[in-house]
C-alpha cells in the first residue's frame, strides 16, 4: 500500500509535465495515454522516478524479483514500521503466512452466507425507508467496516475511532505533507493503544478472528510478539477497508452515471459481477504503487540500481493493447479481469477474492431493497484523487422496496 511520489515542479513539458497536478487528480487518463505513448517505462527527472505505463511493464515489475518494496521512505514504513507490504524475501513469507489464510472466505464461518449480507443489511436499514444521503460514509464506508472489524477482531465500541484513524492514515499514504503526517502519526497511537488493550482482552482465549490467529500462532511458538501483531493488524485495518469502501462509491457514481446501464442494472441484478470487475478497471480505487529496482535491464531498458518506479495500475488498466476502446465503460467486457486493480506477483492483495464478494454482495442487496438511486439535485462531487481515488462525497436520492 504505497502512494505516488509527491507531485513535483514540471521541467520542459514532456509526457510528465501533468502528473500530480489540479487536473490530474481530477482525469489523470490523459496522462496516462501520453505516458504510455512514451514508452512502457518513462524516466521523470521532475518527479525522480521511472514510470510503468503499460499492462505488460506494470505486470513485468509487480512479477519482477528485482522490484523490491525495501525502503525506509515508504510512507507505511514510516508509520508502522516493518509490514508484509514493506519487507521482501523470508520476513515477507513469514508475515503474509501469518494472515494470508484468515483473508479466505472459507477461513470465515458464514462470511457470504451471514456476515457480509447482515452488515450489508443493517447499513441499509439505517438509511430509512426512502429520501437522500451522502452514500459514502452511509453505505460505502460503513459496509467494509463492519465486515472487516468482525474479522479482525475488533471491540464493536472501537469501530468508530478505528475508522477515524484510518481516514487520518490514507490521507498521509496518499500525501506526506507534514500536517497529514502528524495526524497519522497520531492516529496510529490512539490505534496502537486500542489493539493493545483488545489483544489483553482475547489473549485467555483466543477466537478465529485475525488478532485470535496470531495470538494461537504466538502460543505454539511463531515468531511474533504483540508488538509484531500490533503492526500488522495496524495496516491490515485501513488497507483491508481503503479499498472495498471506495470501490463501492467509485461502482456507485459509475452507474448514477449511467442512468440506463443502472435501469439495466436493477432489471438484471446479475450484472452486478460484471459491473464491480469493469469499474476495477475503469475506475480502481488505487491507481499506483511503488518498487525499488535491484538493477538490470527491463523490457529493453536499462535501470540504474536503486531507482524508484511508480507503478501505475490506472494506466494499465486503460491500456488500449489489453482492452480495446478502453475509456468506454463496458460491464460485459470480456477481458475485465485483467485488470491489475489488486497488484501482481508476491505483493498482490491478499484479500482482493473477498473483498469482490463484499462489494458484488452489498451492491446486490443495496440495489434490491433501495429503488429509484440517482444522484440527488445539483452536481455530483467527481471522482478524484492522486493515488487513491474515489468521490469525497455520493449525494444520492432513494426509495425503498421494504
């Protein structure tokens, strides 16, 4: 879970010049498209890095042994110090075998059978019958935590704050200016005091939750200490939720979008799959990633050693050799899943089948029990951002079926 470099000065205009900026975060694709004509991997001397512009150059470094994530200046890094998303080799093996199996549905009693439709069922329950309200912290945000405090193992009574701060991380992920820093910072406390507590409280018994598996791990003698838990359950709460939440607004303001692909939509629920697959691609919540080159020749390109490349996975994804007439939104598109949304290689989300089935789930049920979704009068706030993007706000009206 790595952000883009900070936007930077652009020198001579070049494929480059608009990365980052005002216009960017609003429609970074036309970037994108001029990035990819440059070449599959573009040197920035303004923004210190190379980028990977193509499916096949960012599928290359993602799968690529020598594109590591090592390195002290990872905004995860410097928060929560060493994580599964933040260390290569056998300490990488070690950490992701420790949560890797409870990020399986079938790791989780009932996940689509109870828990994720009765989140999904209170969230809605708590919009009312019909009327307006902003559909991202209502519904977008509220489903994933919900599901994901249950299979963490959060206190109930904790939710709230946790959310708070991990609000208060992406936004230093995704920008490490200092005010956001310090509020990360300080989030990251208030959160290191709660996990603390909760693993005192499961560490006499401990359940299948995430905080229980590795509490039993450290009991029959992994290696892993409350602070190593701490940790991990620190990044596995913003990076678990981050994504889900804004994949469900971006798949929302995608459809109001459209209002006669959502009356299709609602006529033919079954293209709920295909809707939530094509908006990973068109639309993806996460639009880049960092790795650090262990030097050698790329795809015909020399690079030095110790560079930086920014991964971008929008760019990929509307990639015109992969996905024909890429910037049209096709849910019945057949080669959708090729989408590199969730990452390649080793450090590919662990919970991405999951978190599909929590998003298809919520959106299924949302559209069956709430009737009649557009956006509410005047215009709707974008979708936006530099490498997290979604709305900051979904205003949308609503009925109700029951």
């Amino acid at each position: 879970m790595s952000a883009a470099p900070a936007p930077a000065p652009a020198g001579p205009a070049g494929p480059d010049a608009g990365f980052g900026g005002p216009a960017f975060r609003l429609d970074p694709y036309p970037v994108y498209a001029a990035l990819r004509a440059a070449g599959p991997l573009v040197r920035s001397d303004a923004h210190r890095t190379w980028f990977a512009t193509t499916h096949e150059a960012v599928g290359a470094v993602l799968r690529d042994r020598r594109a590591g994530v090592e390195s002290p200046f990872r905004a995860t890094r410097v928060l929560f110090g060493r994580t599964v998303t933040d260390v290569d080799g056998a300490e990488h093996v070690k950490l992701r075998s420790l949560t890797n199996h409870s990020f399986s549905a079938s790791a989780v009693p009932g996940y689509l059978e109870d828990l994720v439709p009765s989140a999904v069922h209170a969230v809605v329950d708590a919009l009312g019958e019909a009327g307006t309200a902003d559909f991202v912290p209502a519904f977008a945000n509220a489903v994933p935590i919900r599901v994901m405090s249950r299979i963490i193992g959060l206190r109930p009574a904790d939710v709230p704050e946790f959310q708070r701060c991990s609000d208060a991380v992406i936004a230093f992920i995704d920008s490490a200016e200092p005010p956001a820093r310090r509020a990360a910072v300080a989030a990251w406390q208030r959160m290191q005091v709660l996990l603390h507590a909760r693993i005192a409280e499961l560490r006499p018994a401990p359940d299948a939750s995430v905080i229980g598996r590795l509490l039993a791990a450290a009991a029959d003698g992994a290696d892993v200490d409350d602070a190593e838990i701490v940790r991990q359950v620190g990044l596995l709460i913003p990076a678990a939720i981050d994504t889900s939440n804004r994949l469900i607004a971006n798949a929302l303001h995608v459809l109001c979008s459209r209002p006669e692909l959502l009356r299709e939509v609602y006529a033919r629920p079954e293209l709920v799959d295909g809707v939530v697959e094509e908006t990973l691609r068109f639309e993806p919540p996460i639009h880049s990633t960092v790795r650090i080159w262990g030097g050698g020749e790329l795809l015909g390109t020399d690079i030095p050693r110790g560079s930086l490349i920014t991964v971008l996975l929008g760019s990929a994804n509307r990639d015109p050799a992969v996905f024909p007439d890429p910037d049209a939104f096709d849910p019945n598109r057949p080669a959708a899943a090729r989408q590199l949304s969730f990452g390649a290689g080793r450090h590919q989300c662990m919970g991405r089948r999951m978190a599909l089935a929590e998003v298809r789930t919520a959106l299924r049920i949302l559209l069956e029990r709430r009737p009649g979704l557009r956006f509410a009068d005047g215009p709707p706030q974008p979708v936006e951002g530099l490498s997290f993007r979604s709305p900051a706000g979904l205003l949308l009206s609503y009925g109700s079926t029951r």
